[in-house]
C-alpha cells in the first residue's frame, strides 16, 4: 500500500517481498553502528525481521516503517515511517538509508512527506525521534525537519543513552 508520494519518491508498506532489499539495508555499516544490529544473516532473517516488526506494527497500530523507492525506477533506497514504541509516550520517526544514497536529500524528502502524512491523515499533535549522540548527519537532519532536543533517555536495547528530539505538529 502506497502512504504517500513526493516529486522524486514512492513511499510504501514493506512486504516479505522485500527481504533481499531489508537484509542489504539492516547489514549496512552506518545501520548496524547507529541503529543495531538485528541479527538477520539471511533472507528468511529479514522475511521474519518484516513480519515481526513493521508489518505486524501497520495492523496493530496503522503505522510502522516504510519503504522509500525512487518513483521512475522502483529502486528502493531506505525506510521512513512512523513508529509506536512502548517505551515512548508518543509516536517517534524513524529513517535509515543506504550509503550510497546519502547526501541526496532522499532523507529530507521522505521525513517531511512521512511527518506532513502524519499531521494530515493520522492527525498527529507531536511527533518525536531518537539517535545517538554521535550520529551527526541524524541530528542535523532532526534539526533541518524542526525537531528540537528534549533530553537524553535509556532505551533498553540502546547503549549509550539516547537523545530525544521533539516538535508539535
């Protein structure tokens, strides 16, 4: 199902069909050191990994990451969306990209049209984020979208701490 659209960009639900795409993607170098590493080895890793995680959180929630592809070819680049994590109050945006397609603005682009579907058809008040301290290129990218820092705070997964960003929609 399409969530929305933008001039360069399809946003999309993620399927099993997009393991290969996901296990590529959650086994990159930046993803693994700023965001985890998950554990998928394998295609049938990731087809789990989708099914578990994203596709069982749109029909518990109606939300959950997306995958980004360019519109004219279908190339997936990354993922954006919303996501409802239990140790957070409110819905938190989460994006990750592959490197080659850093530095393009694919990431403003997807955030902004994934934030704007937020507000307009889920009527979101507030919005938040997560990243760690170190990952500059993330907590620029917050800032260009017009979230600010609140705080830092413990996931139970992450180490170090947490820096969490927020803005009113």
């Amino acid at each position: 199902m399409i969530i929305t659209e933008t001039e360069r960009l399809r946003i999309r639900q993620l399927t099993e069909d997009d393991a290969a795409f996901a296990l590529k993607l959650y086994t990159s170098e930046p993803f693994l050191r700023f965001v985890g590493d998950k554990q998928l080895k394998t295609e049938a890793d990731a087809r789990q990994y989708l099914l578990d995680g994203p596709i069982k959180m749109y029909q518990a929630h109606g939300i959950g990451l997306y995958l980004v592809e360019l519109k004219e070819s279908d190339v997936p680049l990354g993922i954006c969306g919303l996501i409802k994590r239990d140790s957070l109050d409110d819905v938190d945006l989460g994006y990750g990209f592959l490197p080659e397609y850093f530095g393009q603005g694919y990431g403003y682009e997807s955030a902004l049209a994934v934030m704007e579907y937020g507000q307009r058809e889920l009527k979101m008040k507030k919005l938040v984020a997560i990243t760690t301290a170190d990952n500059q290129r993330c907590i620029k990218l917050l800032d260009k979208l017009g979230l600010q820092f609140v705080e830092n705070i413990e996931e139970p997964e992450a180490a170090p701490a947490l820096g969490l960003y927020a803005m009113e929609l």
